[in-house]
C-alpha cells in the first residue's frame, strides 16, 4: 500500500468518525425540538404556535456569525436551514401555500425559507394563496412582492390592502431564467410563453435572439413548462428545476437581461412576529394632497434616525390622483422609537394599514 493510501484511509476513517459524531448530535437537537412540542401542547393547547420566525432568524445569524470553517457562511446557514426545519416538522409539519404549479420560483422561495421538510402547497393566483391562509388550509403563504428589475407584483399589493394576514418575514431570491423545451433547437421554435414579469425580465434576450417568436404570458412559469412540455414548437422561461420536473431541455441558460435579477417574497402568516434583533416593519398609507404631505410623513422616521429600506408609490383605486405608499423601514413596530414613528404617522395620513413586523433575512 502506498503512502497516498495510507493516508486517504486515515483521513476517510477521521471522516467516518466525525459523521457519526454529527449524526448524534442531530440526534440531541432531535430530541429537544420534541420536548418543546411535548411542553407547547401540554393541557391539549390547540392553537400552538410552533414556527417562531424571530428565533430562526437568531439561530441563523448565530450559525454565519461564528463559523470559522472552510465552508462560506451562506453555505453554512442553509444546512442548519434543513436541520431545523426536519427538526421543527418533529413538532409539527408546517404548510405553506404558494403559486403553483411545482417548480415555480415562489416554489423555491418556499424550500429557501422553510427548508425541505415543509409541506408545499401549490394554488392557482397569488389571490388564493391569501385565502387559504385566511381560511386556515395552510399555516403560511409565500408570495412575491418585487423584482429588482420589473418592479411591483400588483395582484400582491391588491391582495395586501385587503388582508388581515401579517408579514412575518421576507426571502430574497436570485433569478436565473432558462429557455425551456421538448425541442433540441431553437429553430422549430414558434413560441415563448411565461409569466409577464420573467418575460419582462428577458424582453432584450429575445428581441436579440429569437426575434421571430410570438411572446405570450401565462399565470406562472411552471405552466409555462408544462405547456411547453406538450408542444414542441412551445418553449417556456422557468428555473433548471422545472426543467427537471417537466422534463424538458435547457436550451439556453442566464437569459435574464440583467445578471443580478432578485425577487422580494413576503411570508404571510396569522399571528404577530416578537423582535429578533434585526427587524423590518412594513406599511401602506396615503396622505392628503399637500405641499410637503410626503415629507411631513417622512420626517417621522428621519428625526428617529429610523432607516427607510423601500418606498413604493402607486395609483389610489378609490380617488383620481391620489395615491398608496408602501413602506418599509428598518426596526420593530415593539421599538419604542418605531411605536411612536408609527402612531404619529397614523395621524397625519388619511390611510394607514401596518402590515406587520418581520425579521431581516439571514440568508
């Protein structure tokens, strides 16, 4: 045996060892996620909160603050991503309602925030993801609220004005579309279809290089593959994973007009978020039509040296020219400086809904 073997089958034995050392401790966690079940449901509680956002948050900030391996701290965080979430499905398997079909970005968006041992729940329209969650078929909804190059989802902020969901957290997911289909060519090509923002997100990448195909929008990218999946002449734009799932051929990959294409999801949820540190706090509003209306708003949080992450202006649907403001700033609605933020913009506007408080994403 050779020096290089030698040493190979001492390292693969270190391996082993450490394996079953990690298996164990899995186990460990394993068991306290249980005792944790076991003293939430004492006295035959029914309506348990077992999913506590804030405390993941903690956790995966923890895990990226002291990792000092090899590994990035990325790559760290979402393998404690799926520990916890096999660990919490222990406690109670948790459902999470999203636009449909499989293989939508919304559905990775789902598996990003809640990991592998969640329970998916695939819908038609973004609407029927909130009321699902209203009703209590599901225990969280996802939905996307904007991309960084296409701007608002509008069927999203329609559904916000209504609901009585909360937001209880975000997840910031990067989109790389795929040209899909049964085809091997580009050239049997007759149509593209996808979902209006992907193919807003690709309109340069087509005029450029299919120029001769029809363009047509369907509800989601995943239906997209699924048509495209019973029509050769069809390709569809979605992720490699729906190209997995329909079994269709990637003919070409990163076509998104810009390399750093994001979409912003909003977990919708029932109860109230608890501070985890680092927090967001979301709003919609609408004030009279003044000089210096907006900036008498604005000056609530600026004098309390409070953050503004996103200000989001659109057409009010009850009054010409009037118009919503979303908002989102950095800070909890529990923060002493944020409650009275809040309470004196809720009394210079003539609109005022708080969407809820939420922890910043860790990963």
């Amino acid at each position: 045996m050779t020096d290089e073997q030698e040493q190979l089958i001492q390292i693969r034995n270190e391996i082993d060892a450490i394996d079953i050392q990690i298996q164990d401790l899995i186990g460990q966690r394993a068991s306290c996620a249980q005792k944790v079940a076991d003293i939430k449901t004492q006295g035959g509680q029914v309506a348990t909160v077992f999913y506590r956002p804030e405390r993941e948050a903690q956790v995966l900030r923890a895990v990226k603050a002291r990792n000092t391996s090899l590994l990035p701290d990325e790559e760290m965080a979402k393998l404690f991503r799926e520990i916890m979430s096999a660990c919490l499905a222990l406690e109670q398997p948790i459902s999470v309602a999203y636009l449909g079909p499989e293989g939508s970005y919304t559905h990775a968006s789902v598996i990003k925030q809640f990991g592998s041992s969640a329970h998916p729940v695939a819908v038609s329209t973004i609407e029927d993801v909130f009321s699902i969650v209203e009703k209590g078929g599901v225990n969280y909804g996802i939905v996307p609220v904007e991309n960084s190059s296409e701007g608002i989802v509008k069927s999203t902020q329609d559904a916000l004005l209504k609901t009585s969901l909360k937001v209880s957290g975000e997840v910031d997911l990067a989109i790389h579309h795929c040209l899909l289909s049964k085809s091997v060519s580009v050239e049997t090509l007759k149509k593209i279809v996808a979902h209006p923002q992907a193919l807003g997100q690709c309109e340069q990448w087509i005029k450029n290089n299919l120029p001769w195909v029809e363009v047509e929008s369907v509800s989601s990218n995943a239906l997209a593959a699924k048509q495209a999946q019973a029509d050769p002449t069809l390709a569809a734009i979605a992720s490699e994973q729906a190209a997995q799932l329909y079994e269709l051929t990637i003919l070409e990959s990163n076509i998104e007009d810009q390399a750093d294409n994001t979409t912003k999801f909003w977990v919708l949820g029932k109860e109230a978020v608890p501070p985890s540190g680092e927090d967001k706090t979301a709003m919609i509003l609408s004030m009279r039509n003044s000089a210096g209306a907006l900036l008498d708003i604005l000056s609530c949080f600026s004098l309390r040296d409070i953050n503004m992450t996103r200000i989001i202006s659109r057409p009010s649907t009850d009054k010409t020219w009037d118009y919503l403001f979303f908002i989102d700033v950095l800070g909890h609605q529990e923060e002493e400086n944020v409650k009275q933020a809040l309470q004196e913009v809720a009394l210079k506007t003539t609109f005022f809904k708080l969407l809820g408080s939420f922890p910043v994403s860790p990963l």
